[in-house]
C-alpha cells in the first residue's frame, strides 16, 4: 500500500520511534498483519500524529499518561524514546509520572519509574548528567 498518507505517517512514524524500529516493522509486515500496520500507519501516524494543534511533544507526554494508565509496559517503553526524540527531557518525565502516580494511583507511577529506569539503563542514558543538565 502506497500513499501520501501512507508515507506521511511513515516519515512521522520515523521521526517519533526511530528508523530502526519503523524499518523493522516493515521488513516484519505479513500477509497477516499487513492490513493492521497500514492501519496503525495512515490513522494513528498520520491521521493523529500529523495533527497540527497539538505538538509531537504533548502527544508523548499524552500518549505515556495513556500507556501507563492502561498497564501497556511495553508500548510505554516504545514511546519513552519517542518522547526523547520528541525533546521531552528527564525533569519533564520525572514530573509526568509524579503526576500518573497521582491520578492513576502510586503503583503505576512506581511501574513508569522502574521502566523508565530500566529502558535508561538499557539506552546508556546518565539519569544525573541529564537531569542537571535540562
């Protein structure tokens, strides 16, 4: 499937959770899950994501309250890199999941800080070099 709005979401796909990963769920595209991922791609990358009232940025911040409070681990990994490829710094994220723990109750905000930790660590990120510094 080919479309400006296919390669619209694709290019914003991308840019929010990386080459890597975007090139890696073509390549696995199937007979199977092909219909879904043009889905995902036209609806959510370009339909939502290249909506212009909202920045990319509040769109990682919304999209991590929503992962942690439906207990999507996983996916709440997946976007933390696109928050910071969306320039949400450490303070910023720190603050999101004080707030998660206050609306979605202490042990979801416990679960953003242990993924978050761990996805930093996986990622070679100094947590107080990066914190000083935003």
């Amino acid at each position: 499937m080919k479309s400006s709005q296919y390669d619209k979401g694709i290019k914003k796909r991308k840019k929010v959770l990386g080459i890597k990963y975007v090139n890696k769920t073509i390549k696995n595209k199937n007979i199977f899950n092909e219909d879904f991922q043009n889905y995902i791609i036209i609806n959510c990358w370009d339909k939502v994501w290249n909506n212009k009232f909202l920045s990319d940025k509040q769109k990682s911040f919304n999209t991590l309250c929503i992962l942690a409070a439906t207990n999507k681990w996983e996916e709440f990994k997946l976007h933390l890199e696109g928050a910071l490829n969306n320039n949400c710094n450490l303070n910023e994220l720190k603050e999101l999941f004080l707030q998660i723990s206050l609306y979605c109750g202490v042990p979801t905000g416990n679960e953003c800080f242990k993924h978050s930790l761990s996805f930093f660590k996986e990622k070679k990120i100094n947590i107080y070099k990066e914190m000083k510094e935003s």
